[in-house]
C-alpha cells in the first residue's frame, strides 16, 4: 500500500473539463462547473428575494401609512426623489457671477504676460536672416507656419560683420547682442558705441594703477575649445519650437478664456434691471477674411448681441 505522503509528491494528471464539441461550436464556449454555480447562486438569491417581497404584501397591514407614499413619485418605474436643492437667490447669483468674472479677468492678464514675455524671447531668438547664415524659411518650415498663424513677425537682422550705416560710431540696435572672442574685441566695440573715433574718455578716479604678476605673466595661452556649431544650432531649433508651442497653447487658452469672460459678463447683464432685446441672432455670417470651410465658402461665426434701453440714471 502506498504512503499518502508519497502518493501527494507523485505527479498527477490533471483533469480537466471537456471542451465544446465542434458541431455545437456555433452556441459558443461550453459552461464549465464554476460558470454553473454562480448563475445557480444567482438564481436562488432572486428566488429568495421574490419570497420575502410576497411574504410581505401578505403580512401586509392596510392601514400601514406613511408620507412617502404621497411624496415620492416615480417615472417609468425608477423612483424619482428630490434633493432637497433650494434655488439661489437672483442677487446671490449676481455675486458669484461677479467672482467668476473676476477670477477669469485675472486669468486673462496673466496669460497676456505670458504670452508677451514668450513674443518678446522669440524675437531674440530668431534665426538670423543674413548671408552667413545658412538658416531659410524652406529649412524651418514648420516654425514659420507656426509663427505666420499666431501674427508673429520676426525683424531680420544683418550681423554678417559690416554696420549699414556710413558713420563709424553708430551704436547697435537697442536690443542687439554683439558677441566677442576676448578683452581686445569688447573695448573695441565699446570705443565705437561711445562714439569717440578709437578714444576711449578715462576718468582719474585716484586709485593706484595696478601692477602686473609674476603669475600673470607667465601665464601660458588657453587652449582653443572647439565649439559645435551644428549642435549649438540643433538646440537652438529646438528651444525655439518649445516656446512655440508654449505660446500656441496659451493663445488657444487665452481665447477660450475671452469667450468666457463675455458670456458671464452678458449673463450678468441680462440678471440686472433693464429691458433687454436680442439685436441679433447668432449664426454664420460672410466674411472675406475668414477661412474657406468645406463647401468653399467664408463665413465665420458671430454671438448673439443684445440691446438694452436707455434709463435715466442718476
């Protein structure tokens, strides 16, 4: 006879349930034991579930009454019960709608902020349109569409070495970064900023001149890093599609803010006093400098207007 602890560390087969035989393959998978027993429980529970209700209209007593049975309703069988919301009153209405103007409005002028500084750090930013530049509209297709669709303008500038000007004192634009390799080139481009041909004006303050190092100057050269030019422009692309796309997703929520400003304040102008009229209806109307739409016509979308009367205030 065989140990039971033996005959539990032997591998057995295991059993399983047949499948659904392939001419009843049309009614779908076969029900197993398990799927049996949960449609079984519940089956019984609804059985169980119908005997107390029938218990209960029984046992009932007929003169059994309470308020529920004149208040609650129902509708296609689904009870219907109130709340208990009480409406707000039409001031206190006014007051909130006020507050939500005013949040909106605050909204408002920070994007506007936003959205300056962004115009602002893209006109910096810009590639340069000059003839050292090997940047083109062709290249940077994407950012000029992008640029054209919001109203951006970029100013080109010409920073290929020479100054348009004939005079040889003429300061940059305001705004216009001059990068220099060294301490020779910066005094240089001060001395023609400032407009005195070379000279540079010096002031004595009566301070003692200072007196070079041994250290300074057994100073060897530093040694010339090269710089990626091809990188550095890589990274600039993509920082300026970064602040595009920032500025595309706050001017989209800006107007959706406007919207929103105008419809509170025209709600709460029509929960004030005074007679209001529509003045007109909204739809589409035509527009030659909308967009063509699908059928090629140019229209755009106007709200509805309306029109109050004049009252004597004082």
């Amino acid at each position: 006879m065989v140990n039971s602890s033996l005959r539990n560390a032997m591998a057995r087969r295991n059993h399983k349930e047949r499948a659904q035989p392939l001419n009843r393959a049309k009614f779908g998978l076969l029900e197993k034991h398990k799927d049996y027993v949960l449609r079984a429980r519940d089956y019984k529970s609804k059985q169980d579930r119908i005997r107390k209700l029938r218990e209960k209209a029984a046992f009932r007593n007929k003169d059994e009454f309470y308020w529920g049975m004149v208040k609650d309703k129902t509708k296609g069988g689904v009870a219907v019960a109130d709340r208990g919301n009480e409406s707000l009153s039409t001031d206190l209405v006014k007051i909130l709608k006020t507050q939500d103007l005013g949040y909106v409005r605050v909204q408002i002028a920070k994007d506007e902020k936003k959205i300056t500084k962004l115009r602002a750090e893209l006109e910096i930013t810009a590639p340069v349109a000059g003839p050292s530049s090997e940047w083109t509209a062709a290249s940077e297709l994407a950012e000029v569409e992008k640029l054209a669709e919001m109203g951006i303008v970029l100013q080109p500038r010409d920073v290929s070495g020479g100054r348009k000007g004939k005079g040889k004192g003429k300061a940059p634009a305001a705004g216009h970064v001059v990068f220099v390799d060294g301490r020779t080139e910066y005094d240089e481009e001060e001395n023609e900023a400032s407009g005195s041909g070379g000279q540079q004006e010096v002031v004595d303050l009566g301070w003692a001149a200072p007196t070079p190092s041994k250290k300074r100057k057994e100073k060897q050269p530093e040694p010339v890093v090269e710089i990626d030019q091809e990188a550095i422009e890589e990274e600039a692309r993509a920082h300026r599609l970064e602040l595009l796309t920032d500025l595309s997703a706050y001017l989209a929520r800006l107007k959706l803010l406007r919207q929103a400003e105008a419809k509170l304040s025209t709600t709460k102008s029509l929960m004030g006093k005074g007679a209001a009229t529509k003045a007109r209806q909204a739809g589409f109307v035509e527009d030659e400098n909308a967009p063509e739409d699908r059928n090629g016509e140019k229209k755009r979308y106007q709200a509805k207007m309306w029109k109050w009367k004049l009252e004597r205030r004082r």
